[in-house]
C-alpha cells in the first residue's frame, strides 16, 4: 500500500503460505485483517490457507475461532474440501468428538462427504483408544464409499500399538487388506508382527512373516527389525 499497490487475492494466498512455513498464526490473523481493510472477499481458498497455518503449528483452537468467523460472522459457505482440512485439524489435536460434530454438519449441509472425511473420522476415534466407535464408522462407510489401504492403516497402526496391542483386531483387518489385494505397508506388518508377539501369538507372528516371505513383499532378512523379531520368535 505505501507504494500505491492494492494488494489482490494472490498477494493474501502467498502471505497466508509463508505464514504456514514459519508456524506463525497470530501472524495469518493479522495477514487476514489486513485483506478485509482492503476490501478482498473471504473464500475457501483463504479458509484453508489459514486453517493449514493451524495444522502446521498444531493450534486447534484458534482453528475453531478462524472457522466460526468465516462460517458465521463472513457467512462463508465451507465447501468439501474446507471441511476436510477443519476436520485434519481436529483429529490432529485428538479431538475425535469436534471432528464427529463437524461430521454431522458438514452432511446437514449437504455438502458431497468423500473417503478423506471418512478417513478423518475414524482415525480420529481410532488416533484416541476408541476402536469400538472407530470400527462402526469404518462398517458405516464401507457402504457408501470405498476403502483404500490409507483407510484400513490409519485404523491398524493406533490398534496394533501399545499400550493397546488388539492383535486379534489389527490381524483380521490385515486380511482384509490382503482379501482386497492391498500390499501394506512394512510399518503396518512391523507393528502388527510385534503385537502378536508381545501377545504371545508366536504362530500367527511367524504366519505373517510367512506371508511376506511367500509374496514377496519384503524381504525381512534385509530389515533389520523384522529379522531381530524373527529371531526373537524362534527362539
């Protein structure tokens, strides 16, 4: 402005990024009074810059206050993809009760919910202990949208790891990956190698280890901690 420039929707937008770089989000408020002095609309690209600023510095609640002035006091209509990053946000600070509530009215809106929303919500119960509720929004979105291998490791990895350790649980969803010709990943077979082992399960352990050796997936006499569980177990 002191050179004569209005800034424009642009300016904001790369404003918004280099606040997200450096964590810093009383700086993107301030990058976003400075847009509405000058005139320059609230959208949904905006909205999103700003709750990735959140996301980066792990601010949940100045999310909710960024996201209660633009629905509210802006009248922003929040489109799919503004409600999948609220929804981040919210898991990210293990609030899985925000991010059903959120759930719930991003569909009273009537706005398309799609397998990252979904994904959201379950891992977001799954991320706090609460496999039980995670598992029923895993039943209730298989019907209606289809499940990826981010899908079913999000909800392994929490279940599969202590102090939980549902190796029962995290094994029969490993095969439902492998029913659906999924390959998981060496983190997901890792871990829940490990629970069945800290269970006792030692012939299930040794049958996945079987199963990776058979298909050719990885070869855990390379890896270092797949061989140091294979010996473990053998012995």
């Amino acid at each position: 402005p002191a050179w004569g420039v209005k800034p424009d929707w642009g300016v904001i937008c790369n404003a918004l990024q280099v606040c997200r770089e450096k964590k810093a989000v009383k700086e993107s408020i301030k990058v976003w009074r400075f847009a509405r002095d000058n005139e320059i609309l609230p959208d949904n690209l905006i909205l999103r810059e700003m709750l990735d600023v959140c996301l980066a510095a792990n601010h949940t609640a100045q999310a909710m206050e960024i996201w209660n002035f633009f629905t509210e006091k802006a009248k922003l209509k929040p489109n799919a993809a503004s409600y999948g990053k609220i929804l981040e946000v919210l898991k990210q600070g293990h609030e899985p009760a925000k991010v059903e509530a959120m759930f719930d009215s991003m569909i009273r809106d009537g706005v398309p919910v799609n397998r990252q929303h979904y994904d959201n919500l379950i891992h977001a119960w799954a991320e706090v202990g609460e496999f039980e509720r995670a598992l029923e929004k895993l039943r209730i979105s298989s019907r209606t949208s289809f499940l990826t291998q981010a899908t079913f490791e999000g909800l392994i990895l929490p279940m599969a790891a202590k102090p939980h350790n549902r190796w029962s649980e995290a094994l029969a969803l490993l095969q439902e990956m492998h029913r659906r010709n999924m390959q998981p990943s060496i983190d997901v077979y890792r871990e829940v190698i490990s629970c069945c082992e800290r269970a006792g399960k030692y012939v299930q352990a040794l049958n996945l280890l079987e199963h990776i050796r058979k298909n050719s997936f990885y070869s855990f006499y390379e890896n270092e901690v797949l061989d140091g569980i294979f010996k473990r177990i053998l012995q």
